[in-house]
C-alpha cells in the first residue's frame, strides 16, 4: 500500500501488462524502500517515476512513447522549481526497445528489463550521478536470489515461481523479452508462501509466465512438478486458497490434475489459454498440441474436479485463418464452455516468427471474428454466473467497492462479486449468497452477519 511521509522520496509506479508486472512492480518497491523511496499514487512531486511496461499488446512501444511524453510534464515542472525526477521504463518494452529509448527520449534516465530490478540501487546510483542507465542483460545471479523478503501484500497475494518461457509461440514476444524459463527452488518459495502467510495471506496466486512448466529443485536434489509444489504449499496453516497463472495445456500433466483431485485449497478454476481451435492454426501457431487433445486435458481435469471451471485465451485472424479456421475455435468454445476469456486480433510483434507470415487476415474480417467469438463467450460467462444465483460461496473481500459500504471479492471461480459489508470484513474469507448475476459481475449478501445477529 503506498504511504508516505514528507522525509521520505516519492516513488510513483505505473504499471501495464500481466499480473507478473503488477507483482514485478510490488517488489521493484521493496527494493526501493530501503533507499528511502515510498510509494504514491499520483505522478505529480515524484522524485522517481517508473513506467512497468508491457510488450504483448499492439503497438506496445509507440504507447509507451506516449506515455512518455504525457507523464514528462511533472519532471518538468519538478525541474523547474529545482528540483529532481528520475524517470524510468521498465518491464517488457525496456527489454525490447533498450537504447531505442534513451536515444528517443531525453526525458528518460534508466531502461531495465524484467531480469535486472534487483541492480536497481546501482543504477539509482547512476542516474543520480547524471548518468544515463540501460540495463537489459539476463544476469548469471538471478533476481530471485539477491531480492528482499516479501512485504506484506494482504490477504490475496502472489508468489513469483516461475519465470520465462521456453515455447516459442510464433506469434509471442515472451520468449524473447523475459528470457529462458527458470524455476525457483521448492523451499525458497514454501519459505515466501509462509512468510506471506505470517503476514495475513489468505490465498496465494503462483505466477509465472508458463506456471505449470515449473520444475524447481528440492532440498533433497530432486525436481518437483507444480502438482507436488500446490501439495506441498497446502500444508500451511492458515493459507485457505491456492490459484496458479498462467499455464499451458502441453504441461498440464498427471501431477497437477491430481492435485486438482486432491487438494481442496486449490481453487476450482483454471485460466488455461488455447489460442484457437483448429489445428492447423494451432500447429503454424507452434503451440505442440490439436484442438482434441485440448478437449482430452479439460476432460481429465473435469473428472478429476468435477466443478472445475475454465477460462482461456483466443487470437482470431492468425495468418492463413480461414473461415473453417475460425468456425472450428467456435466449436471448441462451445463444447466446453468457459467462465471468462480474453480475446485479441492477431497482430504482429516485431521479431516473432508469424511476423514474417504471408496470408494475412483482413483486418474486417479479424474484427467480425472477434466479435462473434466475444458474443458466444459472453452468453457463456452470462449463463455460468446466472447459474451461480442462489448459491452461497466463500469470498475473498479484497477491496473497498466503488461505492460506500460495499465491499469487492472473488468467489472461488473467480468471478468478480459486490457486496454490501462491513469494512471489517476486508481481507477475510466470508460465504455470501449470489443474489444476481451479469455477465461481468455478481452481486451477493453476506451470510455470516445474520448468524451474528442470531446469536448476540
Ligand atoms: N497478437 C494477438 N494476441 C497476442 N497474444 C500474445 N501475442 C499476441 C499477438 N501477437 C495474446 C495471447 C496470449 C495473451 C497473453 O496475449 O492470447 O495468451
Ligand atoms: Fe508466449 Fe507461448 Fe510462451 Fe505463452 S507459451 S508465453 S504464448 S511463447
């Protein structure tokens, strides 16, 4: 949470992308605070200004540069009462663009790539001496080893295990931007877990980029999978919920669905991209496995937890999309049905393989693809929250709702829920019952207060 007092200097962190970078953002704090710097929410005063930024999306860099130009204006006018702000780009753009940044933005004093936020007080260092900083190296000693303990992060918290991907999707900047998949050891990360826990955490989200293609070591010289990783970490008193993100259907393996069979503290839902249903696309996509073998895996999941729900990825207009293509990806959704999704029109990334495809997809009809395909999974999600009314559900309130009195969850599906409650509440596991439903949210009453009632 940022606070501030008029001794300490203003960090002001504004973040674009995955939950990586939301967390990648929480710890470059941690790093910082012990040089003085805490956290704020406005840009306005700064004395440090880090923009965490995101390659994945369309035309990633030309926003960052607009960004750039929007946020300098507060170093100018910093500068112009004699003051000082460092401004800095991070995340996946720093990695990509490097010195392209510094040479076209003056404004602009340090770029560092997801790999290096723990050289972070060397480069502060710098840059205070005038210096200008690019750091986009993939150090021998890595980030995970040389960061502080984890603050406090509430009752919902994340837990990097994983970073890197060794895929290489040919539409996909991440193998080039967050490099070769690496995995923490098993006790560093039971260690976090139970110092997170120690700090009021409820449920923790495991992140990494390619989350279940995690084989980290264990004390005794043996590689654990995630499923023997969630096994262990269930162990720990007082951790209620356990979520992963993000995975992929190859190395979904016999482990991980036992441990959706086994383990209650894992969360019913699963976030598990797809891409497309047709597997010519999914082979020219490198993706290593067809549209049926997709099926198969959701099936033995499904068997395993028979409430398990799913949500997944899409790119329509890949280049060589046909018609088929397209009507075949409808058909995976609709059999098996999702509990949300994210959707995007392809759209080259500098540097990837499918950049160099020829067959392009009109952007017309790119957009009728999405979206018909956002229409069917809308009537999805609108069809399984309309099924959860008059459910009761345990609840994670993780934050203050828009409005006064209420307060803002989770239900283990992962469907966003508000409710009216008590702020004493927050940060607590309570069971509401679903009272209505619309395709992005829930609205639902607290149960436990009438027990109070009943028995006071
Ligand atoms: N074009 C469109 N969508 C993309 N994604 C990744 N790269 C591209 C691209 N070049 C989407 C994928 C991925 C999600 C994080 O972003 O669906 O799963
Ligand atoms: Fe990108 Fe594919 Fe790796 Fe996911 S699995 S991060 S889409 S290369």
């Amino acid at each position: 949470m940022p606070n501030n007092t008029d001794t300490q200097k203003k960090l002001y962190i504004k973040t674009w992308g995955c939950q990586m970078n939301v967390y990648d953002s929480s710890r470059m704090a941690d790093i910082l605070r012990p040089l003085g710097y805490a956290q704020v929410d406005e840009p306005d005063g700064a004395d440090m200004m880090i923009l965490n930024t995101c390659h994945i999306r369309e035309k990633a860099t030309d926003k960052v540069f607009s960004e750039i130009g929007r946020l300098k204006k507060h170093k100018d006018e910093k500068e112009a009462k004699g003051g000082k702000m460092l401004m800095a780009v991070a995340g996946c753009v720093a990695q990509a663009e490097g010195d392209f940044i510094l040479k076209r933005a003056p404004a602009i004093d340090m770029v560092f790539g997801p790999q290096t936020y723990h050289e972070l007080p060397e480069m502060v260092l710098k840059a205070n001496g005038n210096e200008r900083v690019v750091n986009t190296e993939f150090p021998s000693v890595t980030k995970f080893d040389t960061l502080p303990e984890e603050q406090n992060q509430g009752a919902a918290a994340f837990l990097s295990i994983q970073e890197g991907c060794d895929k290489f999707c040919t539409f996909c900047v991440v193998p080039y931007t967050r490099g070769a998949e690496y995995s923490r050891p098993v006790d560093k990360i039971v260690d976090e877990a139970k110092r997170l826990v120690d700090n009021g955490a409820k449920e923790i989200t495991l992140l990494g980029q390619n989350v279940n293609a995690y084989h980290g070591e264990s004390k005794d010289g043996k590689v654990r999978g995630l499923g023997q990783l969630i096994e262990e970490i269930s162990g720990i008193n007082g951790l209620q919920q356990i979520r992963y993100t993000t995975s992929h259907p190859r190395d979904v393996d016999q482990e991980l669905i036992n441990a959706h069979r086994d383990v209650e503290k894992l969360a019913p839902f699963l976030h598990l991209p797809v891409q497309s249903g047709s597997d010519k696309i999914l082979k020219v996509m490198n993706r290593k496995h067809t549209a049926d073998r997709y099926r198969e895996i959701i099936a033995e999941l499904r068997a395993a937890r028979s409430d398990l729900v799913f949500s997944s990825d899409f790119i329509v207009g890949f280049p060589g999309e046909t018609d088929q293509d397209h009507e075949d990806t409808m058909q995976l959704i609709r059999d098996v049905g999702f509990a949300s999704a994210y959707s995007f029109k392809y759209s080259a990334r500098p540097g990837t393989p499918a950049a160099n495809m020829t067959n392009l997809v009109r952007e017309d009809v790119k957009s009728a693809r999405l979206l018909e395909l956002q229409n069917l999974v809308t009537e999805q999600y609108l069809e399984f929250n309309q099924a959860s009314v008059g459910k009761t559900m345990s609840v994670l309130f993780e934050r203050k709702g828009r409005y006064e009195g209420q307060l803002q969850g989770r239900t283990p599906f992962y469907q966003a829920i508000n409710v009216p409650a008590n702020d004493r509440l927050l940060g607590e596991f309570v069971d509401v019952e679903i009272t209505e439903a619309t395709a992005n949210a829930l609205v639902g009453e607290v149960k436990i207060i009438e027990n109070i009632a009943k028995s006071a």
